[in-house]
C-alpha cells in the first residue's frame, strides 16, 4: 500500500512577473540595434552584428527562463552547495588563465565568446545565503553563530572579484548580500558596524595607496591612474573634458540633447563615435538622447513596477528560502541598474556595470534571466490552487470580519 502523500499542485507564474521581463528584454533589443549599428558598420560592415548576437543570447536566456521557472525552486536549496564552490573555483581560475579587458582579468574567452563568472558568482552567493540564513533561522541575530559566519561567506566572494579587480561588481555583491542579510533577520547594530568597518578600511586604503602612488610598476601605475582618474571625473567632469572626464561629459551631453520629448529613435548623435561603448555600459544615456525626459520616466516607471512585482511575489511566498531568494535577486537587479544610471548621469562615480536587460552582454543576460526563472518559479508558490476545504476556510474569515 502506498502511504506517500501526494504532491500539493503548484501555480501558475506570475503573468505580470512574466511579461514585463520579456517586455524589458524585447526593449533592450531595440536599444542595443539602435546604439551600436553605426559602430558595427565601422567595425564589421554589418549593422546587425551586435544585435544578431544579442538576439541569440536572448532566445537562450528565455529558454534557460523558462526551464528555471518550472523547476522546483526548492531543489536550488539541495545544490547551493555545489554550485557555490564551483563557482568560487571559476573565480581563482579567472584571475590566473582569464583575459585581461580594461585593466581587469574577469573574463574567459572561448573562442568568440566570452564567458564572465562575477556574473554567475552574483547569483550563487544569493542562493548560498538564502539557504544558510534559513537554516541558521534566529540564531541570525547572534554574532559568533549566526552573523559572522555568512560574514564570511561574502568577505571571500568578495576578496576574489577584487583581485580581478572588479570594484563595481563587488560593490554590487557586497551590498545585494546585506540586504539579504538585513531582510534575512540579523541585528541592525552588526550590520551598521560591518558598514562602518568597510568604510574605514576603504578610506584607510585609498589613503596609503596615495601616498605610495609613485611606487610600483607602469601597469600598476595606470591602474592607479585609471581609478583616481573616475574619481576626479565624479567630482568636476568638465574640469579635464577631453581626458578623465571625457566619458563622462559625453554622457551628459547625450542626456541633456533629449530634452522633453527626446531626438526619436536611431537620432542619437552622440553614439556616433563620442560616447564609449554606447550599447553596453552607456545605453542609458542612448535611451535618454532619444527618448528624452518623457520616454525615460516612462522606462524607469516600468522598470520601478518591475522591480516591486518581483519583491510582492517574493514575499507572497510562505517559504523563508523562496522569500529571501527572491528579494536577493530583485535587490541584485535594483542595485546594479542605479549603479549603471547613477554612474551615466554623475549621481555616483562610473564603475562600469551593465543595465540588467537592457545592455549588450550574453553573460550578464543570461545570468539575470536565469534568476528570473528563479522568481518565477518563487511566484508559482503563492499562485497554488486551493483546497475545497481552504476555500471554505477563507470564505468565513471573510464572512466574520464584514459582520
């Protein structure tokens, strides 16, 4: 006889969840043609190349997508263990045999593509920590037990990204597991004290690298130069316009040449050869040339909603671990898009990170629709269809509150 109780049926995704995300993609589609035809003429005579390959990567991030969302999003929680030192394995390997692109060794390049593991390092850590906090459940607000060891756990993801060095990916790290860690019950004075902490040492750091900035190697030098150069260019972009702060003063031209209604689509004339890498790390700035004020609120409103869908399924969901996965994922997503913004628009210094489906890149693409399929599968589990009996049960709650 079997006495295995049967499986409860679980939901549909969320549809809102759904459709916004292929709607943000299919726009990032458009954005990516638009920004980087003219520079694909000037490099490959094809203005498709860029996009031809953003398309490819967007249907295989859809079909990953859609593969996530109907898996179990419990059996992530069996291999978060694996998979995390698997990709702290990928992360040492990088900086000794990776490629070195603009001063940074994040990449392995295979053949023509090229695969970034920071990207799939974000992911894993949300997963690691959302299983470690759950299981650690009060014991999180106690420091030696509970706090200090998921402390660990990021100082090392942490520490590998900057030996690539990778500043704005860490930081993006750093602060979406806070978050995590905040949302996940630990104690507000441990986490204001680890803030505290890594402010002074980054302080204390920046301090004694200047004073020895004259020492080291030219390589080391430039990187030096390269960092202080970003930093300057935050605090006046037009003082040193046709050097450190040139990307940036392009940038803001772009922008302030939208104006209201914006120059229309394919217009832009500061992607013509002005702004750096205009389909990847400045898109936004594209978007807002051609689009000007109206269009770009009306793309932050939808990416806004976007972002608070994904934390009102999250916390629909009455597993812990669904919980804070999902809002580790959307944090991740909320994070890295005021980064990449907050850099093109002189609200925080450029750090060179990529807007989640909006920018070229199939690492990152795939990566961000990976874990939307995550959330997806979370948002099947507040969508379950109810018993006769909950129904019933429902029904006269109701009844006895409107009485």
């Amino acid at each position: 006889m079997n006495t295995t109780k049967p499986q409860p049926k679980r939901g549909t995704p969320d549809f809102q969840l759904l459709i916004l995300t292929l709607l943000l993609v299919g726009f990032g589609l458009v954005m990516v043609f638009s920004s980087s035809s003219s520079l694909a003429v000037f490099k490959f005579n094809d203005p498709l190349y860029f996009t031809k390959r953003q398309v490819a990567f967007s249907i295989l991030g859809i079909f990953v997508m859609f593969v996530a969302m109907n898996i179990n999003y419990k059996k992530y929680k069996k291999l978060f263990i694996p998979v995390f030192f698997l990709t702290l394995l990928l992360l040492i390997l990088v900086v000794i045999i990776g490629t070195a692109t603009n001063g940074a060794t994040s990449w392995f390049n295979l053949g023509k593509l090229g695969i970034q593991p920071t990207e799939l390092a974000k992911i894993a850590t949300i997963v690691y920590l959302a299983a470690l906090i759950t299981k650690k459940g009060e014991r999180i607000r106690q420091w030696k037990g509970g706090f200090f060891p998921v402390l660990i756990i990021v100082g090392i993801v942490a520490g590998l990204i900057m030996l690539q060095p990778d500043f704005g990916s860490c930081f993006i790290l750093v602060a979406t597991s806070g978050l995590l860690i905040y949302a996940g019950g630990a104690n507000l004075k441990h986490i204001l004290g680890c803030i505290s902490l890594v402010a002074l040492g980054l302080v204390l750091t920046l301090g004694i690298g200047s004073l020895f900035s004259s020492g080291g190697g030219d390589q080391e030098q430039a990187s030096k130069d390269y960092k202080m150069g970003r930093i300057e260019a935050f605090m006046d972009p037009f003082h040193d316009e046709s050097d450190t702060g040139y990307n940036l003063v392009q940038s803001l031209i772009a922008i302030g040449q939208g104006g209201v209604t914006g120059a229309g689509y394919g217009e832009s004339v500061q992607k013509l050869h002005y702004l750096p890498n205009p389909y990847n790390d400045f898109i936004f700035s594209v978007i807002g040339e051609e689009f000007g004020f109206i269009g770009t609120a009306i793309f932050l409103l939808l990416y806004l909603y976007f972002i608070l869908r994904g934390i009102i399924v999250s916390l629909r969901c009455s597993d812990p671990f669904g919980t804070l996965t999902g809002v580790g994922v959307m944090g991740l997503i909320a994070i890295q898009a005021f980064i990449n913004i907050g850099g093109v628009t002189n609200t925080i210094p450029i750090t060179g990170v990529t807007l989640p489906f909006i920018s070229y890149g199939g690492s990152s693409l795939l990566v961000m629709m990976l874990s939307m399929g995550i959330v997806l599968s979370i948002s099947r589990d507040s969508n379950r269809p109810m018993k006769e009996e909950q129904v019933k049960s429902v029904i006269k709650k109701d009844y006895r509150a409107t009485v």
